[in-house]
C-alpha cells in the first residue's frame, strides 16, 4: 500500500500559500496533482514499484521500491512535466473558449497558467525538481557519481542564485515574489549548509 509522508514544514508552506495566495490554492493543487499523477503514469508503465509519495517544503518526490536505472528515473521523473503539459494542453481550450463565465475565469485559466508555468519551473536544473534528477541521470551515463553530484550542485548554485536576485528584485519594486524568496532561501540552506553530500533534497 502507498504511503504519503509529509513533513511538517510543508504544513507551513502551505499555510503560508493560503494566507499570500489564497485565490491560487486550489487551481494550483489541482496543477500538482495532475503534475504527481504523471509521474505516476509512467512508474506504472515501466512498472517500478511506488513504496510512497514524499512531500516536503522543497517539493514532492516518488519514492520506489527498488533503486530504478538511470534512464528510468529519467523518464520517472519527465513523466511530471509531461502529465503536467499535458493537463494545460486539455483544459486550455475549455479555458479560452468559456473565459467570460466567473468560474472558468477564476479556476481553469488560473489552472492553465499555473500547469504551465509549473511544468517549466520544474524542467528546471535545480536539485529537488524534475530537470535536476534528469540532469543528474543524464550526467550519470558520462561521468562518475561524484562528478554528477558536483555538476548539480553547481548548476543548482547557480539557478538558485539567478531565482534569489530576481525574488528580492520583485519584493523591492512591486512587494511581490515574497514566497519565491523563502523558497530559495530555505532550498539554499538545505542544499548547501545542512546537506553537502546528498543528491535528496526533499527531507525538509
């Protein structure tokens, strides 16, 4: 049977996304689960056994059963950006075509956007999200373990620096990108103050 384990800090996240983005909640966990259920599509297409699904403040993450390949953890892991493209390439005709009723307007354009925007956010090279873990595989199949872990790091590094300067840029001109902020700030001392050995980021 498939477990979810949660950590407590994303209880807090998610609070914390309810009180500065309230109107976004729902359509944006709408977006996650059709993001997750991609994921899990392709597990069960290349019949990996799931043991649970791990949600943490840096994301969710697929556990399995036994260690995958590194193609398969490849595909396991574009399977979420595709469920996800997918679920914006559905629903965006619905949404352009009913824009003028309230509830297509609040819900399934603000579902397009963020299905979207998710699923380039995390084809991104940043350790915890789908395009480092694939960055990570494809590395793998060049280079040694060691000198995988290191590239991701730093690519990590640096996307995160690049999201930083633009979150405080956005909080100064406009008073926005507040959690963007505290994301990168919490990735950042997970990933290179407490954890400098592990490719796991998603224990927070």
């Amino acid at each position: 049977m498939n477990k979810i384990k949660i950590s407590p800090l994303c209880l807090i996240w998610v609070v914390f996304l309810i009180q500065f983005q309230g109107e976004f909640f729902l359509p944006l966990l709408c977006a996650i689960i059709v993001h997750e259920l991609g994921h899990v599509f392709v597990a069960r297409a290349l019949k990996i056994k799931i043991k649970c699904f791990r949600l943490s403040i840096l994301g969710a993450r697929i556990e399995t059963a036994h260690e995958p390949s590194y193609r398969d953890e490849f595909l396991l892991a574009f399977g979420g950006p595709l469920g996800g493209f997918l679920g914006f390439a559905f629903v965006l005709p619905f949404a352009t075509k009913y824009a003028g009723e309230p509830f297509i307007k609040e819900f399934l354009l603000s579902f397009v956007f963020i299905s979207l925007s998710l699923t380039i956010f995390n084809l991104i090279p940043l350790a915890t999200l789908d395009g480092g873990r694939m960055l990570f595989c494809f590395v793998c199949k060049c280079f040694s373990l060691d000198i995988a872990l290191k590239i991701l790091r730093l690519t990590s590094f640096f996307t995160l620096f690049v999201f930083w300067i633009f979150s405080v840029y956005l909080v100064i001109k406009i008073s926005a990108g507040l959690p963007m902020l505290v994301f990168c700030s919490i990735f950042f001392a997970k990933c290179f103050v407490f954890d400098t050995k592990s490719r796991d980021f998603t224990s927070f």
